[in-house]
C-alpha cells in the first residue's frame, strides 16, 4: 500500500495536470520579532481564487441557490486518501503550501463542533506518516473558510530555506524551550515570550498504538481549551465551543489559542500565524505587517494574558 506522501504526490501531479488544483504563487521574505524568525508569503497573483470566491450564485427563477459545501461532494481530482471510516484526506484547492491536506470528515458536521476521537484519530494517523503541522481553524474569527468540520495539515518545515532553526519545527517552537507549567497543573504550560492568552502542551503523538495515541491527544486538547478558558457549550446533545480559537499540532507539542477577532488592519490571521507564518496579499500589506510587527499582530487577533 503507498504512503500518504507518495499518495500526495501522486495526486498533486494529477490535480495540476487536469486543472483541478490551482497553486497560488508567492514569493516569501522574513521578519524578526519577539524571538521568532516569521516567515511571510506574498501572493502574485489572487486572481482565479477571487474570481471564484467573488462570482455571482446562478440564478434559478427567483430563488437563490444555498452556498455550495465543497467537500459534499469533494471533487474527485483533489481525493488523496481515505484516512479512516469517519474522515478523508483532499489537496486544498487553493494552496499556498505545497502538499498543503485537508482532513474532512465524510458526513457533515459543524466546524465548530468540539473535536473528537474520530477528528483526532484521523489526524494522528496522518501525523505519523508526515511529520508536520496539523491545525484547526475554530469558527470564522479564528479563520475558518468553510463551515464543514475540517482539519488540515502542512508539512515541515514551511518554507524550505528558512535560514534558522530544525528543519523540522515551526518557527514559533524557538519560544518553546521557555515553557512554564501553568499554576503547577502538569502538562499544561504556558510560553512567556507569546504576549496573547494560549496553553501549551508537550506531545508525543509516536508513541503506543494509533488509538491510544490520539486518546491522548483528544485528553490533551479538552484540558488546553479548559485551560485557555475556550468552555464547551451543548447545541442539540453535541458539544461546541463557547468561543473562537486557533489549535496547533504536531508530533510533539498542541497549542491553543483564543480568538477575539479575524484580521488585523485587513490581514487575515488564521492557525498559521501562531506557528510563525503570515500569508499576505499585496507589498502594501507586507509593509504594514512590518510596521505593526507579526508579534504584535497576533497580539491584536487574540486575548489579553
């Protein structure tokens, strides 16, 4: 049976080949702040996802046809795999990162549904085939593009030439070796040098069998939404977050984030800039993001400590 990664690849080809796949290109630069080397992408050209994002609904008489799900169906170009009975892996149409995966549950559920053992089952399943960062975007403020509960996850490390630091880590995990236990409640931490409310834990996401290991991480992520003061709130006997937030993942460590808003002087800000990478429009929002400083965008998106 091939890998994920070979299945990625494989597909990629196909979906680039056939159209179904429309890669954004952008040239990246880097920006020092508050100890962290941030890594910024800057799009060349947005023309064909806003084309698509901005085109009118089809008219049908006088009504107006719902917003399409785009993962009900999922196009059949983007499928790379079946991660599991409750969840498939799909190339994100519009990627800005090379083998950038979407993790999509088969039937529709709500994105800001909590996640669950099936959410975190899939997701290390990937993670163990790919070392690299998985993240949720939870709730429009937080990010989130669609509202069919979805996962993602980009491979390490997000750029390939970054002049600093394990090829392997995200930017942000140069703050890491700073973590302190939050109020003596182990493994919960946090990292003083982030100046936004979080909670951090360290993760080994490896170890045990697949089941058991995504038990864990399902304990530690309720313990980390608990303790960044995300509460769970019931909507129709299944549990939802009480507030936007951003989660991180990676083989070794989850981060939460709470969310106050979705852009900073029309940035968009979603779980990918909790990890050290900025996805930016144009130069002019280049040169404002350098003005405010990535640390302190971030700042502004988030909660007060």
């Amino acid at each position: 049976m091939q890998t994920l990664r070979a299945a990625i690849e494989r597909q990629t080809a196909h979906a680039l080949a056939c159209g179904a796949l429309h890669r954004i290109e952008t040239a990246h630069t880097f920006i020092d702040d508050g100890g962290v080397r941030f890594t910024v992408r800057v799009a060349e050209n947005l023309a064909r996802k806003e084309a698509a994002r901005l085109a009118p609904p089809v008219s049908m008489g006088s009504e107006v046809p719902p917003p399409r799900n785009p993962f009900l169906p999922y196009e059949p170009d983007l499928f790379v795999a079946d991660l599991s009975p409750t969840h498939v892996a799909l190339l994100n149409k519009f990627n800005v990162i090379d083998q950038h995966l979407l993790i999509v549950t088969r039937r529709y559920e709500p994105q800001e549904a909590l996640l669950d053992a099936a959410d975190l089952t899939a997701l290390i399943a990937a993670l163990r085939e790919i070392d690299g960062l998985g993240f949720y975007n939870g709730g429009t403020a937080a990010g989130a593009s669609q509202p069919h509960k979805h996962l993602q996850l980009v491979p390490l490390p997000l750029v390939g030439d970054s002049p600093h630091g394990s090829p392997q880590e995200a930017p942000i995990e140069a703050l890491f070796s700073g973590a302190q236990a939050a109020h003596g409640a182990r493994p919960i931490a946090i990292v003083p040098s982030l100046p936004f409310r979080h909670a951090f834990a360290r993760l080994d996401s490896g170890s045990g069998s697949p089941g058991d290991a995504a038990r864990v991480a399902l304990d530690c992520y309720r313990a980390l939404l608990d303790a960044a003061g995300v509460p769970a709130v019931d909507v129709g006997g299944v549990a939802h977050q009480g507030a936007p937030y951003n989660l991180l993942v990676t083989r070794r460590w989850m981060l939460v984030v709470p969310r106050s808003a979705e852009c900073v002087e029309g940035i968009s800000i979603n779980s990918l800039g909790f990890a050290g990478s900025f996805f930016v429009r144009d130069a002019a929002h280049l040169q404002t993001l350098a003005l405010i400083g990535p640390m302190r965008a971030l700042e502004r998106v988030g909660l007060a400590r």
